[in-house]
C-alpha cells in the first residue's frame, strides 16, 4: 500500500491509514441528527459523546473487513439536555490497491429523541469511499484525501438522502500513541422527499487529536465548526460541536 521509504515514514503511514480505515467512511462522527429544541434555529452548540465497538479481520495483506456499532448522545442546551440520541452499526469492507484504498459500507442508523426515549427514524446507508494517503518523507506529517459517495433510505421519507463528500485529513505524528488532526470537509445532499426537493451543502472544519491508549483502545476529542446553506430556509444552520469519543476494536 505504501512507497517505498524509509522506516520512519512507513510506520507514519501506516498508523495514519489505521486511523483512516478504523472509521468507516466517517459516517457518524459528525454527521449526527439534527436537535429539536423546540421552534426557532437549531442551537448553535453541541456536545456529541461517543463509545464505538468493532472487531475487524484481516482477510489478506490488502483486505479488511469490519463489523461495528457506534453510540453517540447530542447534548445541547443550558443546562445540557440531551435532545437526541442514536448509534450507527455496520459492516465495512476495505480494500487498498497500490496507493489507494478504497472501502464499501453498509450502515444502519436508528435515532430517538431524548435519550432513547421516543423512537424517531432508521436510516439504511450504502457508502463507497476511495482514499489515497502522502506521507511526507523525513516530517511527522501526512495528508490523505478521500472522496464519499453515499444513498440514504430511511423509514422517515423526508430523511432519505445522496451525498457526496470531499474532505482532506492532515495528520501530525507526535509520538508513537498520539496523533493531532485537521479534517476540513464539503459535502452536496440532495433531499428528494423533502416537502419540495431540497439540496444542502455542508462545510465541517474540525481540529483534534487521537490517541491510542492501548492496542485497540483509542480516545479521540474534536473540536468542529459546521455551516450549512440549503435551499429550505428552516433547515440552515451554523453550529459548533465538541466531539468526544472512545473506541474499543478487536482484530482477529
């Protein structure tokens, strides 16, 4: 999967392209449901804790397959109310050929309002991403650009969506365990039931670090600022979110 180089860069790359395959298309790590707060804008500030489980086979040196479950609470408000709630779980096959990696996932998302309290909608997500990651030789930095494709069914007609999603992940190696990173994003989605056919576009600029506290134990906290223009007016928004995270992955 990697050039030839020198250790130091080939043990960057590699931690880096673990980070990236541990998280399936990114699909939920900002892309949560929406907070009803009651009428007027969404709020502007939301704390998303997160617990993720995966157990992840190495069929051959090029190809991974991985099944998983992602948690996660929106908490927003003063005091914290936690005005929604879901988890994400999946399966997701990977693949890298030559500099590229390429992944497939199937994801189901169901939602609740409040804390798992009134069942709101179940999202079944097809998602294909391709991702080709630059180690820069003799440096602790990487860079890895990744393009998403995805189609969302949902139980909930106006939830159902296609998006596509560019985004470039820059990734600075300070030690062995921990990794600072910066993941600026863009993404169209296209709403076809909503009232009246809606297209979004989404910016995400997140700063944050990961850091493995032990093989297959990794906490990671980001700190994000998301827009979104749409052509719904109730439906644009400009909102902060702290995301935390602490993930468990067996590999077998």
């Amino acid at each position: 999967m990697t050039r030839q180089a020198g250790p130091r860069s080939c043990a960057i790359l590699a931690a880096v392209v673990g980070c990236v395959v541990a998280l399936p298309a990114a699909a939920a790590e900002f892309d949560f449901p929406d907070i009803d707060t009651g009428p007027g804008r969404p709020p502007n500030f939301i704390v998303i804790p997160g617990v993720r489980f995966a157990a992840r086979r190495q069929i051959d040196p090029d190809t991974a397959i991985e099944a998983y479950v992602l948690t996660q609470l929106g908490l927003a408000g003063r005091p914290f109310v936690i005005g929604a709630s879901g988890f994400s779980g999946g399966v997701s096959l990977s693949r890298s050929f030559g500099d590229l990696s390429w992944s497939g996932t199937l994801e189901a998302t169901p939602s609740w309002d409040g804390l798992f309290h009134s069942y709101s909608s179940t999202g079944y997500e097809l998602q294909s991403q391709i991702s080709r990651t630059f180690a820069l030789d003799g440096t602790p930095w990487s860079v890895a650009p990744r393009l998403l494709v995805a189609y969302r069914l949902s139980t909930d007609s106006q939830k159902e969506r296609s998006k596509v999603q560019i985004a470039l992940p820059v990734f600075y190696r300070v030690d062995r365990q921990l990794d600072l990173v910066f993941v600026p994003r863009i993404d169209q989605r296209h709403v076809p039931h909503w009232i009246s056919t809606r297209n979004d576009v989404v910016v995400n600029v997140a700063v944050g670090a990961r850091y493995e506290i032990r093989r297959g134990v990794q906490v990671s906290a980001f700190l994000a600022y998301e827009n979104r223009w749409s052509s719904a007016p109730e439906v644009r928004y400009s909102r902060w979110l702290i995301v935390p995270q602490l993930s468990f992955r067996a590999d077998f």
